[in-house]
C-alpha cells in the first residue's frame, strides 16, 4: 500500500507543476492586457503599471518568478482588478461560502442518489425502481443554470418561502436553494451509477450463496453487496466533490452568493489574469489531490488495484 502511495504521488506532483506552467502560458498568450481598455492609458502611467506588477519583465522571467512562488509559496500575486490585495486574498475570501454551499450540496447528494440506487436495484421493475430511475432522469435533463430559476420562480416569487439570492453568513434560508440547484444533476448521476453496480452484484455467486444461507435482506445488502457496489461510485465522487466544492459559476452569480465563481466571472470581464489563473490551478490542484485520495481509498476496498 505504501508503495502504491509513493507511485500515485509521483505521478500528482509533477502533474500539478505541469498544470500551473499551461496556466500562465495560456494566460500569456490571450489578446489583450489587463491595463487595456476603451480609453488607453497614457504611456508613462502604462509603463509604472506594468513596472509595478512585473510585466515589463521578460516572458521566461515572469514565468519563473510566477512559478516559483506559486509552488513553494502558494502565492499567486497581487490582483490587477481589486487594488492593494492578492489573489490568496480573494480566494480566502470567496473560497469559504463555495465551500459551504459546495459541501453541503455533496452530502445531499451522495446521501439521496446511494439510497435511490439501492432502493431501486432491490426493488428492480418494480413501481419504486421506476419511480426512482424516473426521478433521476428528470434530475439529470435539469442542469443547473435551468434548475436555479425554476427554484426561484417556485419557493420565492410564487410561495414567497425562501430568498432568490444573497448570503448573510451562510444562514439556512440562503443555502436552501443553491444546494438543491447544485446537487440535483450530481444526485441523479450517483443514483444511475449506484442502481447498475448494485444489480451486477446482486447477481454475483457470492451473494445468491449468502441468499441460500438464509440470510436476511437487509444483512446481504449492508454487509455484502455495498461495498463492492461503491466502487464504480468511489471513481466518480473523487472528481465530483471537487467541482461541487469549487461551485459552480453559474449558481455563484445567479445567488449572488460572493463566491469564487462570481470572483471568476468578474475577473474575465476586468481581464484580472491573476486571479483567473489563481481560482484555476486551485481547482486543478484539487482535482489532483482528491483524484489521488480516491486512488488510494479504491486501492484499500479493492487490494488487487494496487498491483
């Protein structure tokens, strides 16, 4: 286990070093600067500007300066946009409400998709499987940007039962919405997965052995098809947290939350490269590590992985 460990992480840490050189590479290659704009700055104050932020350095220097303190420092520069703080310090202040509204979202569906799965692969043809696959499809056709205005419409215009948007310290009223937007399409693809793993392991010799035992249901299902059942699952949660903890753009600035995503959307608009590069390798280094995680958690259900 220890060398399957070693040889994962071999393969991630130069992949996230891989990962932050294309960033600033595609950064630097894309049209225009962040001083550009309709009114063109006079040449001297363009100059200090630049002088100031390190773009009149050459190409290879800021390259290296960037890659640098990003690898052994986690410093991804100061922001163009937002005037005398770093990107650290938009994403510190971003990161923790994505996480939030992110986290919980996931909960909601692991929780609804695995009991849809199983509820619908032990009751298969039956009423509950096709009321549980129906619901999915409808869940999965509902992708986020379609499902936020929908919830809009219904609990706060129509009902008047929960806000349309805002934060307020993350109190419950305000997470509400955003989480059911964020995790229905998640939800309904975990329970797709859950429902054809658990019916290929049902039918296994090994659990018809513990059938003619005579043991109970409920024992076969917990006991002994779950896990082997969750490991299609396991390779599809490790990249699925990772994009519902970095939100979504979508539900950050339809909410109205002051996510990342709204940070984002601002940044693209204001050609603020540095935080669009910041927000990207986070996501990126995410993936890899919770990719990595999963790796390892696949490795320790299912030992001949590691091999």
């Amino acid at each position: 286990m220890f060398n399957f460990v070693l040889k994962r992480l071999a393969i991630a840490v130069p992949t996230i070093l891989i990962l932050v050189i294309l960033s600033f590479m595609l950064m630097f290659a894309a049209p225009g600067g962040p001083f550009n704009s309709e009114r063109p700055l006079p040449p001297q104050v363009l100059a200090n500007l630049e002088a100031r932020y390190g773009l009149d350095q050459p190409y290879w220097k800021q390259m290296y300066d960037y890659v640098v303190n990003v690898v052994t420092r986690f410093d991804f520069g100061p922001s163009f946009q937002y005037r005398d703080r770093t990107v650290t310090d938009v994403i510190m202040q971003g990161f923790p409400v994505t996480l939030t509204y992110g986290f919980w979202s996931f909960v909601v569906a692991v929780i609804v998709g695995v009991s849809l799965g199983v509820v619908a692969a032990i009751k298969h043809n039956t009423w509950l499987d096709y009321l549980a696959v129906g619901i999915s499809v409808g869940a999965q056709v509902l992708p986020n940007f379609v499902m936020a205005p929908i919830l809009v419409l219904v609990f706060t215009l129509w009902l008047g039962w929960l806000p349309g948007g805002g934060w307020q310290g993350g109190q419950w009223q305000y997470l509400i919405l955003p989480v059911i937007a964020l995790s229905t399409s998640y939800m309904a693809s975990i329970a797709r997965i859950t429902r054809s793993s658990m019916l290929e392991v049902l039918n296994a010799g090994f659990i018809r052995t513990a059938r003619a035992k005579g043991l109970p249901t409920w024992r076969i299902i917990l006991g002994h098809a779950l896990k082997p059942a969750m490991l299609p699952v396991l390779s599809y949660l490790g990249p699925a947290f990772v994009l519902m903890i970095t939100g979504s753009v979508v539900i950050d600035v339809y909410f109205s939350t002051g996510g990342i995503g709204q940070f984002f959307v601002n940044s693209a608009f204001s050609r603020d490269y540095a935080v669009i590069m910041g927000i990207t390798i986070l996501v990126g280094v995410l993936t890899i590590v919770f990719n990595l995680l999963v790796d390892v958690l696949y490795a320790w259900i299912d030992p001949k992985i590691r091999y």
